[in-house]
C-alpha cells in the first residue's frame, strides 16, 4: 500500500512539475501598458471626446496547445450604466494569428460585435469628465470556433468565451479627461 501511495505522490509531483513549466498566455503592446493612461489615438472621436478611435497594436505569446481560435475583449468596468461598457468584442480569431495591427482591420472571418457606441467593432475611451476609468484588454484563447454570428448581445458572446477559454491574459490602462 505505501508504495501505491508513493507511486502516485511522484505522479503528482512530476504533473505538477511539468504543468508549471508549461508557458502561460501573455498578452503585449507597444501602444497600451498596464495602470497608464491611454493615448489619443485609442480615445473615442464623439461623445464629447476628440480622439483618433483606433485599436492598439497587441501581440500574444504562450498560447495553449489545444487553441482552437482567439477572442479580444475591450471592457470599462466603471461605465456608469450598471453592466459596464463593452468598447471591443471579436471572436474567431484563427488560432495561427498571434498579433494585430494598430487600427480597425482583423483577419478575414472574424466576427466583430457592435460596441456599446452602437457600432462594429473597437470604439475607443470616452469617460464622464473627471472620472478615470479602466478599460481592460483581453485575450482569451478558446478550445472551440464560436457558432454564433455578428448579431449576439455581448452579454452573450461573453458566457460563451468564458464557457470555452483555456487561457486569458489581460492588460488593464485607464483613462481620464
């Protein structure tokens, strides 16, 4: 019996082990860093803010073997609306992208929601005045292609990546005007 028992403990400690060198997800930018604040270009242009409404280069590494596709979340938690304000929310990133450009244009297929400004695709930060809000970035690499169109609530499309993400990364800048 102790050496079952033995047997099995230096199972554990080799699977422990090897999931611990496993590489995690990271999410990178050379436009947006972690707690800065963003830069005009990634401000809305409307709402009473004068921005150049463009998303920011981001880069990913550490990706799980079993991706099947990657999802890219925008989200400001501190929207006074009660449920937050989603800025960004593309799935079906083919798992061979590991990064996007600076700007508005994804791979072909991908499937971009409408933002809370009404529209598809990255709709920058636009605050109340004197309030610094988060805008958090995320990358979220899913076992599965999402079965799910452009017409989705974001509320929606957000249980499903959370159903099927195996690894997520995220970059949180804030912004205030």
């Amino acid at each position: 019996m102790k050496s079952l028992v033995a047997s099995a403990c230096v199972s554990l400690i080799a699977l422990t082990n090897c999931a611990a060198s496993a590489e995690e997800l990271k999410l990178f930018s050379t436009d947006i860093e972690e707690g800065k604040q963003l830069a005009s270009e990634q401000v809305f242009e409307g709402f009473g803010c004068s921005g150049g409404n463009l998303a920011p280069s981001i880069s990913w590494s550490g990706v799980p073997k079993n991706t099947k596709s990657f999802a890219i979340t925008v989200y400001d938690p501190d929207a006074p609306t009660g449920s937050g304000w989603w800025h960004w929310f593309a799935f079906n990133i083919p798992a061979d992208v590991s990064s996007l450009k600076s700007g508005n244009e994804l791979p072909k297929n991908v499937i971009e929601l409408s933002n809370d400004y009404g529209s598809k695709g990255f709709g920058g930060a636009c605050p109340p005045v004197g309030e610094v809000h988060r805008y958090q970035f995320t990358i979220h690499a899913l076992d599965t292609m999402l079965e799910m169109d452009g017409t989705v609530s974001n509320a929606l499309a957000g249980y499903m990546v959370n159903a099927n993400s195996i690894a997520s990364s995220t970059i949180t800048a804030v912004y205030t005007r």
